[in-house]
C-alpha cells in the first residue's frame, strides 16, 4: 500500500484479484509482534452467499446486523465504474436463518470479468434508527476517489454514498465526502471514504479510512473535523475500526498504510486527544469489546496490502496491562472484514468480505 489515500480504495480489487491465484494451500497465521497465543479457536459460518459484506452491530434480541456493500449493478462491463441498487442491510436471528431486513441501497463497483469477484463500495455499517425518521441508520462507504464529482457522475440515486444517512426517510445525517471537500482536515489528497461510526448524544462519530480523519456529525447534516489522526512515519493512518466505553472512553484503530507493524489503537478519554494505546499490529479494520470488557481487534492480511492477501487474524488486548493476545485461528480468516460480539458473548466476523460469496462466521475460543 502506497503512501497516497487512494490506495485504500484500490486495495481491496488488487488483493481479491491476487486471492484468485492462491492454491488452496496456505500458512497458518503468524502471531503479532510480541503477541502471546490462545488455543486454537473455532469458527462456524452461520450465513453466506453474502454480497461484500462489512460491518456487524450486535442488537439487544441476540440478532446481529450486517451490512451489505451490495455487488454495484449486475452485468457492469469490466472496467467500467457502475452505481446499482445491490446494497443491503441482513438480519442474522441468534440460531435462525439470514433475511435482508432492507434492500435496494446504492452500491457502486467496477465491473470484473467474474462477477463474483466484484468489489462494491455501499453499506459498511448499520444499526436500528432511534429517530423519528425510523428504518435504521446506515454508514455508507465511497470507493474512490471518493470526490463530489465522481458521485454526482453517478447521479442522484448516488447521493447517500460517504454519508451517514437513515433509511426511513433517506435523510443524510452527515455527508463525509462533502465534509472532505470543503475541509480537507489533513491537506491530502480530496478522498473521503468513510469506513465505521459510533452513536454520540444524538449525532454520531465516523472514521474516514480515506482523509485520515473522525468526523463529528450532530444529526442534523452538519459535519465538523474531531481528529485528524497523524501519520505512521510515511504511512498514512487509514482510520477504520472505533467503539465507545461505557464511560465515554472512545478507542479508534488505523491501518498504518497497509504495513506490517504500521497499525494502531488509540484511546481518546473524554475531554482528550487521541493518544497510542497499543501499536506494532496489521493492517487492522475493526475493533469490539469482547465480553470481559477487553478488545478484539481484527486483521484483514497478516503480509503488506502491496502483495496477494494472506490469512487475517484476531487478537485480545487487555486494556488494563495492554498486553496483546492472539486467538488461533489457522488459514479459516480470509480477508475479514467486520467484527462484532453480541449479548450472550459470540464474536462474530464477515470473512471472504470481497466479492459476492462472503459469510458471517462466529468464532469460539
């Protein structure tokens, strides 16, 4: 992964692509720098046949939510960049069967010579609306560039792409891409491409994995800069994954450009700027709380993003010692992509999160 914001965007086609002209033979995944290990962990898929799939939110019935980014629009011709209505919101009941709770939400993607393959931009996280607007509030990602330009080249249908918006009513809460344009909080390159969110009051807090910022939106269609989150030497951060203690503690991870080692996890106490809790970790994407109040934290590759993707991983930090643990899991995390643990304590991952066979898998350890 280069230095450029871009690459974010680009990552995830180049790394399906490799993933193709893997055997099926790999190696297990290494340990983090400096990690201890776990017993080996079980995985069991407990949905698939899922289009690009991305975050998990854990509801108070035991269900989980997972956001589709959908498989932009069937049929697009290789090469050619195509808004479709693919994206979608799934409901995963604690023992029951998958079903799309909403469905006909913007996803764009370049089309592939095997559709399969696509790697679509749309949902990346969603929870139940508490607002008067109702259905639920859904974080949209924007492949890049994510520019105003390029997403009106898409057309109106396009306009809650790098926004978080509510499905009831299509309101748009907070427009990162436009956020991005007008700002450019840390004076790169115009890439907004918002990755993850966090409710705050009545507004919300989102990472952007493309302008290295969280952004602060009220509820209301204002946005406003939180943190720019600085560079890992060269690397550019790459925030993604960010959660919230019970006492307003708020934890973000980057991606450190894609670099072994390069990630982070800060921890931004209320009232504070964000300061390194742990670092050393790859390529990091999501970040939950696990039952005993520790932090999962969820690899995408454990090698460089520059190369074909090996396994990712899944590691424990106690926040007390910040000692890092990692939890086995063999070759089984293939480009994941979302994390979340639900009320009785299961964590579950979006694993083969590109392309349109992806699967929700809950991990025991």
């Amino acid at each position: 992964m280069s230095n450029s914001r871009a690459s974010w965007k680009k990552v995830l086609p180049t790394a399906a692509a490799a993933a193709v002209m893997l055997t099926a033979t790999t190696a297990a995944v290494p340990a983090e720098a400096g990690a201890e290990e776990k017993p080996s962990a079980t995985l069991t898929v407990v949905a698939s046949g899922l289009k690009n799939p991305r975050g998990i939110t854990a509801q108070s019935d035991g269900s989980v939510l997972v956001a589709e980014s959908g498989e932009g629009l069937p049929g697009c011709a290789a090469g050619t960049r195509c808004l479709g209505a693919t994206g979608a919101i799934v409901k995963v009941p604690f023992g029951g069967s998958m079903s799309r709770v909403v469905t006909g939400l913007p996803s764009v993607a370049v089309g592939t010579a095997d559709p399969t393959t696509v790697n679509a931009s749309g949902p990346s996280q969603a929870v139940a609306g508490t607002t008067a607007g109702g259905g639920y509030t859904v974080l949209s990602a924007f492949g890049g560039p994510g520019t105003p330009e390029l997403r009106s080249s898409l057309g109106d249908s396009a306009k809650t792409l790098g926004t978080v918006f509510r499905t009831g009513d299509n309101k748009v809460l907070g427009d990162m891409v436009t956020h991005e344009a007008t700002l450019n909080p840390d004076g790169g390159d115009i890439n907004g491409n918002p990755w993850r969110f966090v409710r705050d009051g009545a507004g919300f807090l989102a990472t952007d994995a493309g302008s290295n910022d969280v952004v602060a939106g009220p509820g209301d269609g204002t946005t406003s800069t939180k943190y720019v989150l600085p560079k890992n030497g060269t690397a550019e951060s790459v925030p993604t994954g960010i959660v919230k203690s019970s006492d307003g503690t708020l934890y973000i991870a980057d991606m450190g450009g894609g670099q072994v080692g390069g990630s982070r996890i800060w921890k931004v106490p209320p009232g504070q700027q964000p300061q390194v809790l742990v670092s050393g970790l790859t390529n990091i994407v999501d970040i939950a709380f696990d039952w005993k109040g520790d932090l999962l934290a969820l690899s995408y590759s454990s090698s460089s993003l520059a190369g074909a993707p090996t396994p990712g991983s899944l590691s424990e930090i106690d926040l007390s010692t910040k000692k890092v643990t990692t939890i086995p899991t063999g070759d089984r995390l293939r480009q994941p992509s979302g994390l979340g643990v639900d009320i009785f304590g299961c964590v579950y991952i979006t694993n083969h999160s590109v392309g349109t066979n992806g699967q929700l898998v809950r991990v025991w350890y």
